[in-house]
C-alpha cells in the first residue's frame, strides 16, 4: 500500500512538473484590433491635418511571439509585419517592401501613442484609439 501511494505520489509530481503551460491569451493581445488615427504632430508643435487613417493589427502564425501583422490604411495602404523588440520596447513595422520603421510606444485603456522620427528628421507623435466592437444578439 505504501508503495502504490509513493508511486501515485511520484507520478503526480513527474506529470504536474513535466505539464507545459500554453499560454491562454496571445503575447501582443492590447495591439489586435482596429485604431484610428486621433492627433498627429510633428516636432512637438500643433497637430497636423491628416486624412483618416487606420491601423489593423492581427496575429501571425505563432501565438506565443511578440510577431504580427499590420496594415495601414490612408489614402494608400501598406502592409507587413509588426514586432516588439529591446528594452526600451520599441513598436517595429517592416512593410512587404522591406521598410523598417521603428517606433517607440505606449499602449494604456485603449490608446496607442507612437514617437519616432520620420525621413525628413522630423519628430512625429501619433495618438491612436482603438475602434471596440460590441456584438448584440
């Protein structure tokens, strides 16, 4: 009887330490969705006219990385991949054509602030809200 218990004992140590969680949410969940474009500014001066624009991020394949799609839509649209990288985090975006862009980010209650600089040097701040859907039946 000893034995069987220090086998059951054994047993359901080895499968509780050698069990490998899966994580229940993706690793850039607060990113999927749509945003739109809110206030862009350049060089910390008044905000700039600008179009409507909006951003669409959505998985990848692997669930697990901080990898994922992106597509921009102004009056052109563009699109790739997205990723976090460093610390500082910085927000990547690597567009079908090659381009990198490298942004530092905040992303708190459903506002997205984007800081980088564009090619003409210039500092670019970018508010973005997130665009919530509620289905009802």
């Amino acid at each position: 009887m000893k034995r069987l218990l220090l086998l059951l004992t054994v047993f359901s140590f080895w499968y509780g330490c050698s069990y490998e969680d899966k994580p229940k949410y993706s690793a850039i969940a607060d990113f999927i969705g749509e945003w739109k474009l809110e206030i862009r500014t350049l060089n910390n001066s008044l905000p700039i006219e600008s179009g409507e624009e909006s951003l669409i991020f959505s998985e990848d394949n692997n669930f697990e990385d901080l990898i994922g799609r992106y597509t921009l839509t102004s009056d052109t649209e563009t699109s790739g991949l997205f990723f976090v990288t460093g610390l500082p985090y910085d927000l990547n975006f690597e567009s079908t054509s090659g381009e990198l862009l490298t942004s530092s980010f905040n992303i708190l209650d459903g506002i997205l602030t984007l800081e980088y600089q564009n090619n003409n040097g210039d500092n670019v701040r970018e508010i973005w809200r997130k665009a919530f859907y509620h289905e009802t039946e």
